[in-house]
C-alpha cells in the first residue's frame, strides 16, 4: 500500500530506480473479518519528511463499523530514480553488492549439510500454531534449512491471484503483496535455529530495505532468497 502510494507521488519525469523503507514499525496486525457485514475500511497517511527531501513520512490506519481507528504500522519510504546514481562508478558499486549477495547465496546453496523442509508440512505446522496461511499465501515452493546455523534459503513464487479476481481483472503493481509477505516467511526458519518456529512470531520492525522497481510480475515467477542470524 505505501510502496505504491508514493509511486503515485513520485516525479514522473524521471525513471524509478526503488523503494528504500526505513524506520518501519508494525504496532498491530491487520484483522479482516470472514463475514460479509464485516468491512473493513483502510487509509494511507503519506506526508513530506522535513528533514530528507523527497522522502515521505507513513502511517497506516483501519476502522470498521463497530471500532475506533487503529494504527497498525509506520515508517518512512523514500522513492530512489536512477539519477541518484550519479556516476558509472556507482553503478559499478551497486554491481558490486550484487555479486557480494549472490556470493553469500551460494555456499548457502551447495552445503551439505542443509536438509530439505517438506513446504506443505511448513505451512501446516504454521496453522496449528496459529499463523494460517491461505492458498495465495503459500509461495514458499522449496526450502533447506541448515540446523543451527539459522541460515534457511529457499524459493518463493508469484502467486496467480488475477485468475481468481472477478472478470480477471487486477490492478497493476510494483510487487504483488503477497510476494512481499512470502519473502518473509523465511524468518520463520531462522527464528529457531534452522527449525520451523514452534509458536506464533512476526516481525515487528524493519531498519531498512530495498524494494527494486523492476520486478518482474508474471504468475509463476520465482524468487531465490535467504535469511541469516547477524549478531552486532
């Protein structure tokens, strides 16, 4: 929601590069009630940072008929176009960290010691500890765990949730929500040395992270991702 909210207030003229999140706080989840009389009403507070130009002040709220507002999450979101890469040297940089990443990844990948987390078990473990994922909620489609390293990798999907949308239709996006949740499932390994969570656990903080403006969109797509413990 604020990830395409300032897309709409970004400059036009120029050529998105990403959204940087900074300070995210989430204060209480979003609760959707199952029958019908059960509305719930949403709102986006988007305001000018005084202090960063070009960022953006966040604050997410819900009402329904039968309680107050409530705040569930806030932050600050930044809009970051190419021109921010001023030089070819900074391009090179941001190659750079790439690789760093993709570097990472790899060992991760080839260890031998990983074991393989049946996915479908993943995500029935989860609902019985009361963390209930629906059909287009479940795009972990493979995962490794290496026990006590906190160090899980695996791969999420696109979800194809048009298909199931009245006359097919949805809206277009930067990245399908329920992507940017799944990648969040991979904590749920960490949390527990390489082991499912035993009970119910959220983030409830973000420092910061990118989110690219050029991802790509088609159902089915797949996203190779970890997680890992770092102690400061």
């Amino acid at each position: 929601m604020t990830l395409e909210g300032a897309l709409q207030l970004s400059d036009k003229s120029r050529t998105l590069y990403g959204f940087r999140f900074r300070g995210v706080s989430f204060e209480r989840g979003l609760i959707v009630p199952s029958d019908k009389e059960g509305a719930v009403n949403t709102s986006l507070s988007l305001l000018p940072d005084k202090h960063v130009p070009g960022q953006y002040v966040f604050t997410i709220f819900s009402t329904t008929a039968s309680t107050s507002w409530t705040k569930h999450c806030h932050g600050k979101v930044l809009p970051e176009d190419t021109s921010e890469l001023q030089s070819e040297f900074e391009e090179s940089v941001v190659d750079v960290q790439w690789s760093e990443q993709r570097q990472h990844y790899q060992p991760l990948a080839n260890n031998d010691a990983a074991e393989f987390v049946d996915v479908d078990d993943f995500y029935d473990h989860l609902h019985k500890i009361g963390m209930e994922y629906g059909p287009m909620f479940r795009n972990v489609v493979s995962l490794q765990a290496i026990p006590s390293s906190k160090t899980p990798h695996g791969a999420v999907i696109i979800p194809d949730t048009k298909s199931s949308m009245p006359e097919e239709f949805e809206y277009p996006h930067t990245m399908h929500a329920a992507t940017m949740d799944t990648v969040f499932h991979l904590l749920l390994v960490e949390f527990n040395d390489g082991r499912p969570v035993n009970e119910a656990a959220a983030p409830y903080s973000i420092s910061d992270i990118f989110v690219a403006a050029g991802q790509p969109l088609e159902a089915g797509t797949s996203f190779l991702g970890w997680s890992i413990d770092i102690q400061e």
